[in-house]
C-alpha cells in the first residue's frame, strides 16, 4: 500500500503541472466551456487542491523528463493560444479572454518554473531550452540576470530581485524591470572581459524575442502579436513577483568590508503547499534552491524550524502583494519575528535599525 500511495503522489505532482495544459490546449482547440475551464484550473482549482494531500511528491525519474515535457508543452501552448485570438474564428470574446488571462496564468507560474529548473541544469540542450522559454515571452535577459546577479547578491541591496523591507509590489517592479536588465547585461559584460567566445548572450535574447514577435504574427496577425506582448507582460510581473515574495525583507549581513555572508536556510520565503508547489516544480521551496542551485526539483527540502514559511501559498500571497498595504500589514511583523529569531540563532543579521529604516524609507503611500 505505501508504494501505490507513493506513485499516487508521484502522478499527481507531474499532473500538477500537465493537467492545465491538457485543459488550455482544449481550450485553444476546440473551444466551448474548455477556454473557462483552462482559466479555472489556474485559480479555484489551485487554492482547492492546496487543501489536499495530492502532488507533494516528486519521483527521481521525474527530475529527467517532467521538465522536459513541461517545456515542450509551453510551445505548443503558446502557438496555440497566439493561432487560436489571432487567426481562428471558433471563439467568441469571452473565450478569447479567458483563454488569454488562463494561458497568462500558466506561463507566468508554470512555464517560467520550468525554464528555471532547466538553466541551473548542466546538460546544454536543457539550459538552451529554459533559455528559448525565457526568449519566447521576451524575457531572455533573466537567464543571465539570475544566474550572475541574483545567485551571487540575493538578499542584498546590489540585487535588483530581492525587495528590502517596506517596499510595495508596484514599486519594486517598476525598478526591479529595468535593473534587471541592465545588471544582467553588465554581469556578462565583465564575464567576456579577455575571452574569445560566441555571440553575446544579450543578442541570443534580443533575436530569440524578435522571432517570437514573428512568429506571432505568422500564426496570428497583429492581434497575435498583441496578444503576446500582453503574455509576456503577465508572464514577467509574475516571475518578479515570485522573487518579491521569496526574498522580501530578509537580507544577509555583510562584514565591514562589504562582504555579504553565505545563503543560508533563513534568508528566502518558503511555500511548501502540496500541488501550488507541484504545479511550479518546488520552486516555493526556495531556501533550499538557493543554498544548492544545482539540486532537481525532487530533491528540494524543507525544514520548518529553520526556514521561513509563507502564511499562504504562492499564488494567494501573490494577490495579496498586489495590495502593498495589506502586504505590510501580514508580512512586515513576520519579518522582524524571523530576523529576530535568525540573531538569536546565528547573531550575524542585519540590526534592527537598519530594519527600520528600510520600512520607514518606504513610505506607506505605495
């Protein structure tokens, strides 16, 4: 009996994240109540099944073709749903944009985790795909942005995706946007110092989102393309919103030479809820990922007592961000109890003066 109950948990964490894109596709396809469906298996179905015990275990083999599958089925999907608004004539507005709004849903948590287990992975040809899923919805700059700011400057000031405390969503995004790519691009500048290598990875990014432009308007017209920058646009405030949520106001102490101590277990916001964390292949357990970036999804930890732990998961503590008042109202008073608690314990935190004076230099008008 435990090994059924272990391959039951097995397929419903792989269903987790295959089962929306079976329903968006049929959404695309065939129309009807199934664009709906695709939008409410991305939200009511989400917060239901997190109730549940089903999708909190990955199997090994998982690690090696879930990933895989995921990203091929972002492509399908994405042509799909760019063919299905821009070209065909089976949909009626509302479908359309519940298709859309679905699809934006499932390429901003689903899509966008994939891609992400799949740059820290050392095969090429799945690093080169996580990339082509980054180009796809014009957001090829993360890769490098992540890889060599956010991995070495998480949870530090010179880290444009971690969020000090105080500040709102809106405003952390508007900046984070730009500062990504500008740090990013200035990373793999300083990189290519002295070497003689191939292109700049700057310019795989700019061409792989020009011919995602392309091909939206081959599949669709101007209203394809319209449609995917507006994908591209949810898909991209959600992955900044995923980094809001798991870095905000925990930040690592730096020595007097302005050294900032190792990643630890304290210094990321953790999600452990069953199938929300399924549908985005464990990457709400964050703490773990950053202490070690090359460890597959299945393999990912949590420890209560060290970690920090979200009230909610991902996607309800994401709408609550929207709202930075409410957001501070729940999340600031958790911060400074896991500040505190990690002093207690390690004594190398940031003061809480300094705590202070990133909430106050906030502001409360956000």
């Amino acid at each position: 009996m435990p090994k059924m109950n272990a391959r039951f948990s097995s397929l419903g964490f792989a269903c987790a994240s295959l089962g929306p894109a079976s329903t968006l596709a049929l959404g695309a396809l065939v129309g009807g109540g199934w664009p709906y469906a695709g939008l409410l298996c991305m939200t009511l179905f989400v917060l239901l099944m997190d109730k549940t015990q089903v999708g909190r275990i990955a199997s090994a083999d998982q690690a090696i073709w879930l990933p895989r599958v995921v990203g091929v089925a972002h492509f399908v999907l994405l042509g799909l749903g760019l063919w299905a608004v821009g070209a065909a004539d089976h949909l009626d507005t509302g479908q359309k944009i519940a298709l859309v709004a679905g699809l934006g849903l499932y390429f901003g948590q689903v899509s966008n985790a994939c891609a992400h287990e799949l740059i820290h992975r050392s095969d090429r040809s799945l690093r080169a795909l996580g990339t082509a899923i980054y180009c796809s919805l014009l957001n090829g700059q993360h890769v490098s942005a992540h890889m060599l700011v956010h991995h070495v400057h998480a949870g530090t000031a010179r880290d444009p995706n971690s969020a000090p405390l105080g500040r709102g969503f809106w405003r952390f995004f508007g900046r984070a946007v730009v500062d990504e790519f500008t740090a990013g691009l200035q990373a793999e500048n300083q990189r290519r110092k002295g070497r003689a290598q191939g292109p700049h990875p700057y310019l795989v990014y700019l061409g792989g989102a020009a011919a995602s432009l392309l091909v939206a308007f081959l599949l669709g017209g101007g209203l394809a393309v319209v449609v995917l920058l507006i994908l591209a646009l949810h898909a991209q405030m959600q992955l900044m919103l995923s980094d809001y949520l798991q870095h905000y106001g925990l930040r690592r102490a730096s020595d007097a030479s302005g050294r900032a101590e190792p990643m630890r277990a304290h210094h990321s916001w953790n999600a452990p809820r069953g199938f929300s964390a399924a549908l985005m292949l464990n990457a709400p357990l964050h703490s773990d990922h950053h202490m070690n970036p090359s460890r597959p999804f299945p393999e990912l930890r949590f420890d209560a007592d060290a970690m920090p732990t979200l009230p909610r998961s991902v996607p309800v503590m994401g709408a609550l961000a929207l709202v930075p008042p409410l957001w501070r109202r729940v999340m600031d008073p958790r911060v400074h109890r896991y500040q505190a608690k990690a002093q207690e314990a390690h004594g190398n935190v940031m003061p809480k003066t300094t705590l202070q004076a990133g909430s106050q230099a906030s502001g409360l008008s956000e």
